[in-house]
C-alpha cells in the first residue's frame, strides 16, 4: 500500500496532525486497538492554557520551568506556552465543550505547582472530549483512513529516509506501507510498571519502534508517578485527579490529619514528584493508608464537577464527596522518548515524534500538571507542518549528550549465564515497580538491567523460533522500553524532578544538568 503520510497512534497530537495534513494528501491512521482507546480520553484533569486575566505565556513558562527541575528546553516551552493560546482557542471553535462559569467565560481550574488558574476543563474527562471533537473533525477529511488493530512491527527505510512501516493486523498477516514521511503518536509506557494509571495500551511501542530503527531517544529515567490513584484491595487503580486537590480536596492520614504543609510551602499542590514520595514516605511511616477527603466541600459541587470519578468510585463502594478516598502512586508519563526538535523532527529524516512518545526536552524532569494535553496539541500540529517539507533529521542540540557503554557502569558481567527459552520469565511489571520505582538505589537498578537484558534476549530467541504475532511484538517492545529505563536509571546518579535515587539524594547540576541520549550501538 502507498499513501502519502502515515500516522501511528489515534491520541491528540495524531488527531491534530491528521487534521493538517489531510489538505496536503492522503493520511493514514494505524492504531493497535480502538481509536478511543489511549491516554487522551484517560486524561481527567485537563489542559493547561495561559487564557485568563491575570495570566500570560511568559507566566506559564516560569511554571513549567520550575516544576521541570531546572531541566527543561526553554526553546520548547517557550513553543509550548507561546503557540498554545492559539490552539486551544482553535478546539473552542471547533466545538470543544470546555466548563464555562456563571458568566459563560471559560472557567479556569488551578493544579499542582500553577502559580495561577489556568486548566481549562471538561468535567472529569476533559481528554475524551478534545478526541470526541477532533475525531469528528479528522473523519470529515476524505483524505483521512484509519485502520484499527494494526499493530506496527518495525519502520522501512529507503533512500536515506524512513519511507514506511509494516504492520500486522489482527489476523495476524503482515503488511507493509509506504509514505513520504511517517509520525509516531504511540503515547506512553505506564504499563512498564505494575501500579500505573495508564490503559492497557500503553506499552512503549514507539520508544521501542525508534530504539530499533536507530532514532535517538532522551530523558528516558524520568517516569512522573501519579500521586493519587485509587488504593484499594481489588479496584483498578484509576486516575483520581489532581483537579480535585486543585478544588480544595486535602490529603490526609489515617487519623485525618493533613501531612504535606510538613513536606512543602505548597502543601498539597505541591509538584507531582514531591507529593507522590511524600505519600509514599507516610504510608511506609504509619503501616497505614493515605487518604484524600472532600467531606469539608459541598457535596452537591463535588459530584457535578467530578462525575466521571464519583461514578467510579460509587462503582467500588465509596461515596467520593463523603468518605476518605484511599489513594498511593502509581506511574502515569514519561518524559522521556524519541529525540525530536520543536517540529517533531527525529534523527531520522522522514520519522517524527509527537506527544508524550517524543521528548522535546519541555517537561523536563517532571512534567506540569495538565501540560501533556496541549503538548500533544501544539507539536502535533508543528509535526504535520514539517512532514510535508522535504526529510530532514534533526541536530543534536547543544545540551544533549549520547551516552557511550563507558557510561553505564553495571550490567551483564562475564560470569552471567547466557539467556535461553528455557529460563522462567521475568515479571517485567513487578520488576520494574520494586527497582525502577519511585525510589531507585544501584542495587536494584542493577538486578533490574541484568534480569532485563536476559529477558530482552530470551524474547528474541522465541521470536526467531516462529513467526511472531502481535502479541510477540508487544511483549519485545514491552521488555526493550524497560530496560531502557533501568539502564538510563542506573545511569543518572543525581535526584531531580521524577528521577530519585536514595544513594544519591542531591541534585548535582555540575554533571547532570543535560540531557543524556541513548541510541542503538552506542552502548
């Protein structure tokens, strides 16, 4: 099949760049399940705009900055927060039913480490609304096709440039695409971790798609876990957003009594990094749960403001505007990815990134609450803008620098045995919660990388011994993208932003302070 742009990944940054590119030529969605089905329509809390009175990019960017833990690109933000407005104002027109208030402004919530209001919202499912519209949108292109349950294996590259993917579909046959460029909107990789707030999908395709193809990746330690996910023996572990702590809801111990004035000046919206350890510490202190409580807010407000999250935690046995609402970490973004430029270019020209399967260098070490939305918006749209110049790769920029094997300082040694498909399989989830967690030390970073590396090389063996499925796939991409993490883990000996390690506890600016680039062969 030969089309003129394929884009991997049906979330926000794929949508808006199937929605320009749709007047330059033919497009291509291949997603490996149902459309709807990815981080944007999990996304609660909202997006986060400089709109409001009061408020300005320049405002917005001094946030993302400090929350990012003196890491992030100040090109990309200031693309960011500059070409935001614009965007955002963009939805509105297209029909986004953002919350307005009284007056029938947009009304403007307030999350963790926001100086002022800026999240504009959705109720509770502000993500499953900007998808609702821009689906609509996309499918009114005849230009646009989507083809569910494609799970793309590998990318095809000819004549210098990536010109294609294959993919299988759900029956399991192979096929192969060809395209003028190609864009990986693939989202994140919760499901690298037992506890994550992420859906089944998100599994690291695209990290392990450009790992593979020898796209440079970045910034992979910095997975941002969640604070607040529901904790309860035998629930899910949904999403109880941080919008909620934004309205007045308090974080508590098992006593009722407020904790976090104790760990920061912002108390509960303090950064998402602080306030997830800090959960942790206290449960880990008191042998005990943490709770959120909203019984000191109107009930009537709650439910109406949070009716996604009240409905599911009725669907559990609580009633979210009156009981304590047990709550603990659990991953939910990573910042890390695919090595893009502010055009979604990658170091492989015809191959862009977009969203959260790409790293700008915007977020940092820690990404600000309710900026993930509209980076999949804004570099979405920048992306389908370059995809239609002729291929380019984008330079390494100035504050990144390509770790060698000399860097990483364990691993594999001599006396460990080679892997075969005989070994018990290592549980990558599990694995990767206990060592690569929210607390790190050598050690565990250590067994991590030995136990990921044989488990990456018993994959490949089954995968020659037969004609690999989707499922194949996903399990070697699942194990490729986790030890990418453990290695870069290991790798960064400093605490910053979401990247904590106990044995080294400070923040060391003179030698961390880059961003830290992995690429195939390197090692």
């Amino acid at each position: 099949m030969i089309t003129d742009f394929i884009i991997v990944g049906s979330g926000i940054a794929g949508l808006r760049a199937a929605i320009a590119l749709a007047p330059a030529g033919r497009v291509l969605v291949l997603t490996k399940a149902d459309p709807e089905e990815s981080n944007t329509g999990y996304a609660q809390g909202g997006i986060a705009v400089a709109v409001g009175a009061g408020d300005s990019p320049a405002l917005h960017a001094a946030d993302t900055l400090r929350a990012g833990d003196g890491l992030c690109d100040e090109g990309a933000v200031d693309v960011l927060v500059g070409n935001g407005p614009r965007y955002v104002r963009e939805l509105v027109e297209w029909g986004t039913r953002f919350d307005r208030d009284g007056d029938g402004q947009l009304a403007l919530g307030r999350e963790a480490a926001h100086s002022v209001r800026r999240v504009l919202h959705a109720g509770d499912a502000t993500g499953r609304e900007i998808g609702r519209v821009l689906w609509k949108r996309a499918s009114a292109f005849g230009s646009v096709a989507t083809i569910n349950h494609a799970f793309v294996t590998d990318l095809v590259a000819g004549g210098g440039a990536v010109r294609g993917v294959h993919y299988v579909d759900r029956d399991g046959a192979r096929h192969e695409v060809r395209a003028r460029a190609v864009l990986l909107a693939t989202g994140g990789a919760g499901q690298l971790f037992r506890e994550t707030t992420n859906p089944p999908v998100a599994t690291g395709d695209g990290i392990a798609l450009g790992y593979r193809a020898g796209a440079r990746l970045a910034d992979l330690e910095f997975v941002q876990f969640h604070p607040t996910a529901l904790n309860r023996a035998g629930a899910p572990r949904f999403l109880i957003s941080e919008a909620l702590r934004g309205e007045g809801a308090r974080l508590v111990d098992d006593r009722g009594e407020a904790f976090m004035t104790r760990v920061h000046a912002d108390g509960d919206l303090a950064p998402r990094d602080v306030v997830a350890r800090a959960i942790a510490r206290e449960m880990e202190r008191t042998g005990a749960p943490v709770y959120l409580t909203l019984a000191h807010l109107d009930a009537g407000y709650v439910c109406a403001r949070f009716p996604t999250i009240a409905d599911m935690c009725r669907r559990v046995g609580l009633d979210l505007a009156r009981d304590p609402i047990p709550v603990g970490p659990a991953a939910h973004y990573i910042m890390g990815g695919v090595d893009t430029d502010e055009w979604g270019r990658t170091s492989l020209p015809g191959l862009f990134a977009a969203g959260e399967v790409a790293c700008t260098g915007v977020h940092g070490a820690n990404r600000l609450a309710s900026n993930s939305l509209l980076e999949g918006l804004v570099f979405g749209a920048r992306a389908a803008i370059a995809m239609q110049e002729p291929p380019a790769a984008a330079a390494l920029k100035r504050d990144r620098v390509v770790a060698r094997g000399s860097w990483l300082v364990a691993g594999r040694t001599a006396a460990e045995p080679a892997a075969t498909s005989h070994q018990p399989p290592v549980d990558v989830r599990d694995l990767m919660w206990t060592s690569v967690g929210l607390f790190r030390r050598r050690e565990g970073l250590e067994h991590a990388v030995a136990s990921l590396d044989a488990a990456e090389r018993t994959e490949r063996d089954r995968m020659g011994e037969t004609t690999p499925d989707a499922d194949a796939w996903r399990r070697l991409n699942l194990v490729t993208a986790a030890r990418l993490v453990a290695r870069a883990a290991l790798r960064r000996e400093e605490s910053r932003g979401a990247h904590f390690r106990e044995d080294f506890p400070a923040r060391d600016d003179d030698h961390w302070k880059r961003h830290v680039v992995d690429v195939r062969g390197a090692e």
